[in-house]
C-alpha cells in the first residue's frame, strides 16, 4: 500500500508539472491564433497527457524496470513513447489535416524543439539546484567543524 501511494504521489506531481507546462503552451499558441479562450477538450486532452506523461516518465526512470540504464536511453524511451501518445492523440483528435505530409514533418519537428527545449531547462535547474544543495552542504559542514 505504501509503495502504491508513492507512486501515485510520483505520477501526480509529475503529471502537475506537465499540465502546467502544457496549458501555459496552449495559451501562448491561442494568443498567436488570436483565440479569446482555450476549449475545454483541449484542458481534459492536457489533463489526459500530462497523467501519460507522469506514467512514462516514471517508468523510464525507475530501477525496476531498466536496471542500470544511463540517462540517455531513459530519455529516449520517454522520447519515443510520449511521441507516440501525442500522434495518438494528433489522430484521435483531429489536431491538423492528416493528409499532408508537411502537417507530420512540422509536427515532428515541434516535437523534437519543444523536448530539446525542455531537456535543457531541466537540466539548468538540476544544475542550479545542484549548485544551490551544494552550498548548503558547504556552510552546514562548516558550522559543524567549529562546533
């Protein structure tokens, strides 16, 4: 029961950031639309994404599933299975005209930027938290050696 909630308390916090990540996209998008409100299907197909997500994510990155798996296979499992949700959802959906070819390269291409672009700034602030837990570990262990 203990590890069950945990996990849930991983997926939602997970699938949290995420829907506030997808919602602050959708709204930017509608403002480049010139749209006055985001539809409520598009709110329940981010909700709907962001719980995937936070599955994914969790699995890609437990040791119970890929024992000793760096970090570069880990993201392209989450890569290629959040791909592979989207285009579910881009069909399911009706996200753009499915006939032309173009739709599905600029599709892919957002993909890619908007992934890049997030692997990047998790990493800053992995970085700068890093930075920040480091010195507090610097002045916590100085405290200690005059005391």
């Amino acid at each position: 029961m203990k590890n069950s909630m945990q996990i849930i308390a991983a997926v939602k916090a997970v699938a949290s950031l995420a829907f506030t990540a997808l919602i602050m996209m959708i709204t930017v998008a509608s403002m480049i639309f010139s749209r006055d409100s985001i539809p409520l299907s598009y709110i329940w197909q981010a909700i709907f994404l962001s719980l995937i997500y936070g599955c994914f994510q969790l699995i890609a990155f437990s040791e119970n599933y890929f024992k000793q798996m760096k970090t570069f296979g880990r993201m392209t499992i989450l890569g290629v299975s959040m791909f592979m949700a989207l285009t579910g959802f881009a069909i399911t959906f009706q996200w753009f005209p499915m006939q032309k070819l173009m739709n599905w390269l600029v599709f892919l291409g957002l993909y890619i930027a908007v992934f890049f672009i997030a692997l990047f700034a998790l990493r800053t602030v992995f970085r700068l938290s890093g930075i920040k837990y480091n010195q507090m570990l610097a002045a916590y262990k100085a405290g200690h050696d005059r005391g």
